[in-house]
C-alpha cells in the first residue's frame, strides 16, 4: 500500500511561535504533496500544493508567508506556521501523489494544532 | 472551477442494509478522476473507490459501489450489507487538471 506519515500528531503551542509539521510517503516517491485545513465538522480545505524541488502553489486567501511551504525531496514536504495565532488552531492533513503515476491521493494521519 | 456538491449532511442505516450517498459535481473538463474517502473518528481519510471519468464500467470495491451518470455528473455510492465500521463521514472528491476538490461530506451512521 501506500503510506503517508505527519509528524506530530497534536502539537500544542503559544501564540506567536512556529510550528513545523513534516508530512512522509514512506513506501513511495511523492513529486507532489498537498496540504489541507479542515475545521471541525467541515470538509477538506487546499491551502496548497508542494512541489519538489520548487515554490508551493496557494490557494487564494492563503497567506504564503504565514504557512511556510518546503518540499526538499521526493518524500518530505513540510508545514511551518510562522507567528501562529489562536485561529491557526485546527486540523491539518497532507496527502501525496505518487510520483510514478496514478490519479489517487494519499492521506496522512493529520496534524492537530492547537495555539494558546 | 470545479464544484463538489454532497446534498445530505447526514444519513443513517440499519446495520447488513443498503445505503446510497449522493455526489454531483460541475466540470468542463471531460478527462477527470473520481473518488469516495471515507473518514472515520480517528480522521484518517481513506480511500474507498475511485472511478475514472473515462471508463463507463462503473467501480465496485467489495460491498461498495458507484452509480457514475457522466452526463449528468452525478458520482453517487452505494454500501451494502452496511456494517457498524462503516460508521464515518464519507466525502466525495474531483480531480480534473490540477488538484483535488472535496465535497461538505455526509455523516454515515449504522445503527446496530
């Protein structure tokens, strides 16, 4: 199968520091990974699209200097949220495409977070 | 852009019955993939069945399966002989060119 792990799971912070949340395939090169916000009992939101070895594509309304984007390699990518603030709180997934081909998607577990 | 529509926040059924959830979406692309997660407490999304928009032959996984109307757009799924694991939030999902759209979801419940 194909495994996607974010490390951590729920992380706990004050306002104003950084988080960063890192997002694996594990069994599978990835090109593209996707981070999602969804609130609770709502859908999946994009925020935007990390590509390897480039900038990450955002979604309009996503501040790209708020939610720092890296995708190093073909099994990495990570989330920092600079100077986070109580509305940053909520549930963060990423997803991968492998990069061999396939339309499907990959989720990893989520990330909650949550700013004092 | 692409709209994903699931019009029943929430349904419910008889544990061993069959439920069929509803999706519709818009589109003016003509290639594109379709897909069913579910999501359950633990809120890992997981992947139930896909459907590409090419094929006719409509998917079927086990004890789930899809009714694809291309034309109509409309990507609705049905579990049967419902089982009290299948419990979860189901979300209906586009992928055209670019990335993956979601629907609202519909909150499935299997009641022993």
């Amino acid at each position: 199968g194909a495994v996607v792990s974010q490390h951590p799971s729920r992380v706990i912070c004050k306002s104003g520091t950084s988080v960063k949340i890192e997002c694996r395939s594990l069994d599978f090169q990835a090109t593209t990974m996707f981070w999602y916000r969804q609130f609770p009992k709502q859908s999946l939101m994009l925020m935007a699209t990390s590509n390897e070895g480039s900038k990450a594509t955002y979604e309009q309304g996503v501040e790209k200097d708020k939610f720092l984007i890296n995708h190093a390699s073909l099994t990495l990518s990570t989330l920092t949220v600079t100077s986070a603030h109580p509305e940053d709180s909520s549930f963060y997934i990423c997803s991968a495409r492998r990069t061999s081909g396939g339309e499907t998607q990959y989720f990893g577990p989520g990330t909650r977070l949550l700013v004092l | 852009a692409q709209t994903v529509t699931q019009s029943q926040p929430e349904m419910s059924v008889q544990e061993a019955e069959t439920v069929t959830l509803s999706c519709t979406y818009d589109t003016s692309e003509n290639n594109y993939y379709l897909f069913w997660y579910k999501q359950p407490p633990s809120r890992q999304m997981i992947l139930v069945i896909r459907q590409e928009a090419y094929k006719q032959q409509n998917a079927t996984e086990n004890r789930f399966s899809v009714n694809f109307q291309k034309a109509a757009k409309s990507f609705s799924l049905k579990i049967s002989d419902s089982q009290l694991g299948d419990t979860a939030m189901y979300f209906c999902a586009f992928r055209g060119l670019n990335d993956m759209r979601f629907g609202a979801g519909t909150r499935l419940t299997v009641k022993p």
